[in-house]
C-alpha cells in the first residue's frame, strides 16, 4: 500500500511539474506570439507554415519511434540509449541533406523562392532534434520532468526575446525561423548539462533490431499522421494562398497551446506511468479511465469557452487584421476537445505494447480522413474544416475500440464517464456566447464571458457533485499536506 501510495503521489509530482513547465513555456510563448503577430504579417506565418510541412514530416524519421520504445521497455540500458542516440543523429543528418537539395523543387511548387534560404536555415532543427529526442525519452523513462521545466522555460524566453527584437528590425520571417532554432538550441543545450545520461561509444544492432520491432509501426504511424495533419497546410498554401494559411495557423494556435499545455502535460507523465503497469490491466484500466475523466473535465470547458470568445479575444490581442483566423479557431476548438480520448486510449495501447493496433488504427483513420478531405477541397476552406470536424469523431470513436477488449473499458462506458463535463461545458459555452450581443468593448466582453464561464462551470461542478472536479480538489489538498 505504501509503495502504491508513493507510486500515485510521484505520478502526482511529475505531473505537475511537467504541467507548470507547459504552463510556463505556453504562457511566455503566447505573449510571444501575441507581440510577434502584431509587429508581423499572415503572409510571414504563411511562409513558415509551407515550410513546417516538410520539417514535420523529416522529423519522424529522426525520432523513429525508439524513443517511446525506450520508454516501454521494461529494462532500457545504457547500450540501448547510447544505440538511439548515434541512429537518431544520423538521421537527422540525413533529412537535413535531403531537405537541402530539395528546396529549390519545394519553392518551385509554392513559386516562392524566399523558401529555399530559409528551408535550408531551419532544417538545421532536425540535427538538434536527434540529440534532443533521446534526452526526452530518457527524462520520461527516468520521470524527472522537473528537468523538463528549466530546459523549457529558460530556451522559451531567451529565444522570445531574439525573436521579438528581430521582428521589431523588420527581419520578417527570419524572426520565426531564429526564435525556432534559439529554442531548440538551448534547450538542448541545458537538458545536456542538467541530466547526468550521456552516450556511450557503443552501438547494438541486435538491441535496434528488437527496439525497431516496436518502433516501426510507430514511426509509420507518426508518419501517417503527420502527412496527414500537414496536408491542410499543403493543399491551403498551394491552391489557396500564404495568407490563407497564416489566418489557418494562427487560428489552430492557441488551441494547439492550451491541448500542449494540459493534455499534453498529462499524457506524456501517464505514458510512462501505464507502462508500468501494464501487467495489472485492472489498475492499468483504473488509470486510464481517470486519465480521460480528468483531462476531458479540464479541456472540454476550455475549448468551448475558447470558441464562445475567439472574436473579442483576436480583435484584442493581434488586432482587426487577424479576424479571418477566428472560425479556423472555433474549428480547432471543436476538434481538440475530444483530444483526451484521442491520446488516453492510444497512449494505453502503446503502453501494453500493442504498437501495431495502433498502426492498424492510424490506417483506417486516415484512408477516412484523406476521402473526407479530398472530397471536401472543390468546396473551400470552410468546408474541409467541417469535414475535419466529422473525420474527429469518427477517430474518436475507432481509437476507443481497441480498448474494449484489451482494458474492458469501450467507447460506451467512456462516453459515460465524461458526459457530464460534456454537457455541463456545453451550457457553460452557450451562456458565455450571449455576452457577444451585447452593445461594449471588446475589453468588458472578454472580462464577462470569462468570468462567467468559470463561475457557471466551477459552480456547476460542485452543486452536480462531478466526479473530477472531487478528484481534483482532493489531488490538490491531498498535495499541499
């Protein structure tokens, strides 16, 4: 029991740190963000987002999928670490050379030819990555995300400050692109100097061969997800415009960061800590469920909220220029709110080791996704998002299913779980809407929606009695004790 105890109260302690280290990082990034969207233009985040196409989907190759191996071995040595280090080095030097030669073919098909510059520049990131990916995997393995938290914070600021004063010089897109690399950079760097793990001069091809066994079907899935997800980038800047995408991604940003900064903080601490377990699916289940409760209880409000203020929140932060880029967010908002069943469910399969029903289920979702999508492009942009939006649900519903028979926890009973945070949100989100007819400035707007918001869902949650909101008040006591 006191083992357990222990156990439950760690898992507590890296995720909070893991979550302030996102909450921090997120937060500078956002007034980064905010600053930098005024001194630039749609047409510079346009151009970083052609390129982020073909940086996304070169990084796969450079993690590979070893490092969530590394994590679900059960006995990673030093040998197996060292291996993923040298092989994640090399293809990050290798993507590198391809995207340096193929840049001018990249600019070519976008007819920009500022992109081969600024390709060449940036694909520097991948070299970095390869060492960086393995320092993760080894944080995570070792479950000291508080190490996470400096390397994050302090590469976010340094790099906050390059970037604005550059694009305060007029620098345009170089501002992007060297904020990027400054990030990596030094976060690297400090993760280096802080974590005592360092490569040893050996490499097993036999050990690779076992790790690739299981990290193949991740890296093509993370491969079929990432061309996936960029595709809209990719049909938006090639038959739409650089502007059109910028409104598209700035839309998709702040959504992004609150799912990093929340879902994301719980789900890369519960990976590790499935793995663990996953001999004991009862208490594997028990935590699973608890992993959807809480993050849906958490994220569901804050993305209908989110989508209830987008307008007033982009008139006032980045100014009447960007108003294009609301309905973009109140997409993003819709889809991402389902995000904790999405990742939970795949992160507990992973963790029982059965990486290629998560390959089987990356297939299917996204031979639906790509038909919705294609089918929806002669339409507009508007359109593809609500394709988008039905192509969620559907991925919601095939990630879920594996579960059933490997946790004895299906859609269904998920779908229970996390209904009344659904509907509770739901209200909260219509009510906070109605504050946008009323005749004030963007300022009041904004102030009474938020506080509305919180006091309906915080209020509702305790005359309901939810169940995750009594989990949380009690992790939070139980913590400060």
């Amino acid at each position: 029991m006191k083992n357990k105890k222990q156990g439950n109260n760690s898992i507590i302690s890296n995720l909070l740190w893991r979550f302030s280290e996102r909450t921090a990082a997120q937060g500078v990034g956002f007034i980064v963000s905010v600053v930098l969207a005024r001194l630039l233009t749609p047409e510079d985040y346009g151009l970083i987002g052609l390129i982020t196409v073909f940086i996304s989907i070169a990084a796969v190759f450079v993690s590979s999928g070893f490092g969530n191996a590394l994590i679900q071995k059960e006995n990673a040595t030093q040998t197996d670490f060292s291996s993923v280090f040298y092989f994640s080095i090399f293809m990050g030097t290798a993507m590198y050379i391809v995207l340096f030669f193929a840049a001018p073919w990249i600019a070519d098909f976008y007819n920009e030819s500022l992109l081969i510059p600024v390709i060449r520049v940036l694909a520097v990131s991948l070299i970095i990555a390869g060492v960086n990916s393995v320092q993760q995997a080894y944080v995570s393995k070792t479950m000291q995300f508080k190490r996470f938290f400096y390397s994050t914070i302090i590469g976010t600021v340094i790099s906050a400050v390059i970037g604005i004063y550059m694009a305060y010089k007029g620098f345009g897109v170089w501002a992007l692109v060297t904020q990027n690399l400054f990030n990596q950079v030094i976060d690297t760097l400090i993760l280096w100097f802080t974590v005592k793990w360092r490569p040893a001069f050996e490499f097993s091809f036999s050990e690779m061969k076992k790790m690739f066994d299981y990290g193949w079907k991740l890296l093509f899935s993370s491969l079929l997800d990432t061309v996936y997800n960029n595709l809209y980038s990719l049909v938006i800047g090639k038959f739409y415009s650089a502007k059109d995408l910028g409104h598209y991604n700035r839309g998709r940003n702040i959504p992004n960061m609150v799912i990093t900064n929340i879902n994301g903080s719980i789900q890369s601490v519960m990976f590790p800590a499935f793995a663990n377990c996953q001999g004991d699916k009862v208490r594997l289940k028990t935590m699973v469920r608890r992993s959807i409760m809480t993050s849906t209880y958490i994220i569901m409000p804050a993305m209908i909220g989110l989508a209830a203020v987008a307008k007033p929140l982009t008139v006032l932060l980045l100014t009447d220029k960007w108003l294009p880029s609301v309905p973009f967010m109140q997409f993003s908002c819709f889809i991402l709110a389902f995000w904790p069943i999405h990742t939970t469910n795949l992160q507990a399969i992973n963790a029982v080791g059965r990486s290629d029903i998560f390959l089987k289920l990356e297939i299917i979702k996204k031979i639906i996704g790509f038909s919705i999508m294609v089918v929806s492009i002669p339409f507009g942009l508007y359109t593809m998002m609500i394709g988008n939006c039905f192509s969620a649900i559907i991925s919601s519903f095939l990630n879920a299913s594996p579960n059933r028979k490997l946790l004895n926890y299906g859609y269904r009973e998920q779908i229970k779980d996390i209904l009344p945070a659904m509907l509770l949100s739901l209200f909260m989100g219509g009510v906070v809407l109605l504050w946008t007819f009323m005749d004030m400035n963007n300022i009041m707007i904004l102030v009474c929606q938020v506080i509305t918001g919180a006091v309906i869902y915080v209020l509702g949650s305790r005359l309901l009695k939810l169940e995750s909101y009594t989990y949380i008040i009690g992790m939070i006591r139980s913590f400060k004790k």
